[in-house]
C-alpha cells in the first residue's frame, strides 16, 4: 500500500479568507462530498481526489450524515481516509458535518431536535473516525421545532468539544438573523452559512446576503456550477453518460433546454475569450462576490478539480465583463 505523504508547497498558491467576524480562515475553494465518495463510488477515485485537493491547498472538507448513497458511506469514506492518510494532517484540516435531513428510521432521525443533531453528531464522529468536527451545521431550518432547541443543541456541541464552530444551512434571511441573534446571546457565535450560489440561481441576493454581512457571518456556496451544468459537459446539449444529469435525480435532464444550451455556450463563449473555462469563469464570477468565503466544488475526477482550481488564476472579473455576464444571465433559460 503506498503511503502518502503531502505536497510540500500546498500552501503555495491557496488563498484563504476569514469566515465572517471570526478566527477561522477557509480555502477560497473548498471541496465538497455529497457525489462520488460514497460507497457506490469511492475507493480508489476518491482517495485521489481528496489528496490532490489537500496536496492544493484545500483544507477544507464538506460531508453531511446522509451524504453517500447509501448515507453515511462518504463519512465513512473519509473515516477510511483519515485513518490510510490524513491523521498526521488533521491540525491542518476543517472538517464540516451536518444534520438536518432523514437519516434514520423513527422519530428522532430528521429534523431539528436536540436528540437528533446530538446523537447523529456522535454517529459522524464515529465513521468519520474523529474525535471533533471543526464545523457542525444544522443542514436545514425546521418549521416545528423551537429555534432556541435546535440553536441550543448546536451551543452544546460547541461547548462539549465535539464540534469547534457552529454553522446552518438553507436558511432564510429572517431565520437566519434570529438564529445567529441566538447562537450569539448563548456565546457561541454563528460561523457560517452554506447556502446554493450560482450564476443560474442567485435567490441569496434577495436578502440573504445583506443578513450575513450584518450578522459578520461567512458564506460558504454550494452547487456553484449548478450541478455540473456550468462547465463543458453539456455544450453540446446531450447528456454524457456517466454525468450527474445521467441519473436524473438531482439534476434533472429536463433542465437542459434550447434555451439553457444557448445560454451556457454564449457564456463559454464569453470564459473562452479570456483563455478560461466555462466552470473556472463560474467559480471566479462568485469569488468576485464580497460575501464570499469560499466556493464548495464538487468533482468526480481530478482533471475536474484541477480545472477548478484555474479559476484561481489570472485576473478578477473586471467591472465591464461582469455587465456583459449579468447580460448573458438574463437570457432565457
Ligand atoms: P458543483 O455545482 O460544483 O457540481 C459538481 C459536479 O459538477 C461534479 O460532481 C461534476 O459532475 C461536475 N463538475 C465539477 N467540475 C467540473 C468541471 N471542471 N468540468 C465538468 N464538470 C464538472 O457542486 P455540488 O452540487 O456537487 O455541490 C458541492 C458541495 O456542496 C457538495 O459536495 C456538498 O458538500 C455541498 N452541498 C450542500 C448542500 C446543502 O444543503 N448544504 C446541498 C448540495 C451540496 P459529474 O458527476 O457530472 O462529472
């Protein structure tokens, strides 16, 4: 079995930035593990993914309980590769988990209660084989249990040393003040919010932005190329087998339309003409963005993340380009 050992200059070429009003700095681009390190289709393409990204100056690591298929495999997965790889590493990893969706059969398995964000907290722990997450999220708001219930079980995670920074995820504007309001009041201050960013859904401009800005918490987006859809994959207008949209459950191949083809290739157009590509432009177009903390990429190869990680290089977006980019993102879809 080779032993890893990782890259002496991975800090080289990261940037990192501050996650909102707080001590914790994260990778501007931070990877994610809901496709492609479950247990369908780990293994050995995952290990390598998940060591170049770290051998780049990704230190941060995105999993959530029901993360697979089946769930909990991609936290087992990382399990398996902290003990093969990354124990030594583990002062310079941030590890986030969540809980918020179904998980397990009953009444204590989804949602918000104290019972279920503790007990599936210490079932992370265990497949992830770590004593401590860095950041626990609570995956999605619950209309039915108190907010103080489910903020209070985050406080206590905090405080029990089982996770180091609190975090939620998918909520509202108006949720998320009262959450970080309470979080704030127990002293345990709301690190982050993950929330869906992309140049094809933009719903956190309506109010969910200015609240972190004011709360001074970080943002961290998911789904950034929408899925894979700002990238090559789909130029042509078919679905490459093999692609997310191939499965057709999380991305469905009905998003495709005419006009969402013309839409991504005017905007390849656009990444082609400054020697970039359509996902590297997708990436950089959100890092323009002052609220932004870090971009949390999927991939399920690594010449993916590499090209990714090209969004890092070159110029910024300059004012003039971003009109032309806010023209193309008005066309129909
Ligand atoms: P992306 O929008 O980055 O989509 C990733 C997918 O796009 C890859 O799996 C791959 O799909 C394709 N892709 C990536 N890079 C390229 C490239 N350079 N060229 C062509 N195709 C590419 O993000 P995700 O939707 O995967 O979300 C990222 C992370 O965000 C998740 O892993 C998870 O950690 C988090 N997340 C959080 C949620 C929440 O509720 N808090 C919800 C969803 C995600 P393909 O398989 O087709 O190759």
């Amino acid at each position: 079995m080779d032993v890893y050992a990782a890259d002496s200059r991975r800090y080289d070429s990261m940037r990192y930035r501050r996650s909102g009003k707080s001590g914790l700095k994260l990778p501007e681009i931070s990877l994610g593990l809901w496709h492609n390190f479950g247990g369908f289709d780990a293994a050995e393409n995952g290990r390598e993914i998940l060591l170049r990204a770290f051998d780049r100056g990704i230190t941060h690591f995105d999993l959530a309980n029901n993360y697979g298929p089946p769930p909990g495999s991609a936290e087992s997965f990382f399990g398996s590769m902290m003990e093969r790889d990354l124990r030594p590493y583990r002062d310079e990893l941030v590890v986030s988990t969540k809980a918020g969706y179904g998980m397990w059969a009953g009444p204590y398995g989804d949602w918000g209660s104290r019972k279920y964000l503790v007990s599936s907290c210490e079932q992370s722990l265990r497949r992830m084989k770590l004593e401590y997450v860095d950041v626990f999220y609570h995956h999605r708001p619950d209309p039915e249990t108190p907010l103080e219930e489910t903020m209070g079980a985050l406080d206590y995670l905090v405080r029990s040393g089982k996770a180091l920074y609190a975090g939620i995820s998918n909520y509202g504007p108006e949720d998320t003040k009262r959450a970080a309001r309470i979080l704030r009041e127990m002293g345990t201050p709301c690190l982050i919010h993950q929330a869906r960013y992309s140049m094809l859904d933009r719903r956190v401009e309506s109010g969910l932005l200015s609240a972190l800005a004011e709360e001074g918490i970080g943002g961290i987006w998911f789904s950034p190329l929408a899925q894979g859809l700002l990238s090559d994959r789909y130029l042509s207008g078919s679905v490459p087998p093999g692609s997310r949209a191939s499965k057709a459950v999380f991305l469905k191949p009905e998003r495709l339309t005419p006009a969402m083809v013309k839409k991504l290739n005017a905007l390849n157009d656009f990444a082609r003409d400054r020697g970039e590509s359509l996902a590297g432009l997708a990436i950089k177009w959100l890092l323009g963005k002052p609220e932004t903390t870090s971009v949390l990429v999927g991939a399920s190869s690594v010449a993916q993340l590499d090209e990714n990680l090209r969004a890092l290089e070159g110029a910024p977006l300059a004012e003039g380009e971003l009109s032309v980019i806010e023209k193309m993102l008005g066309l129909p879809e």
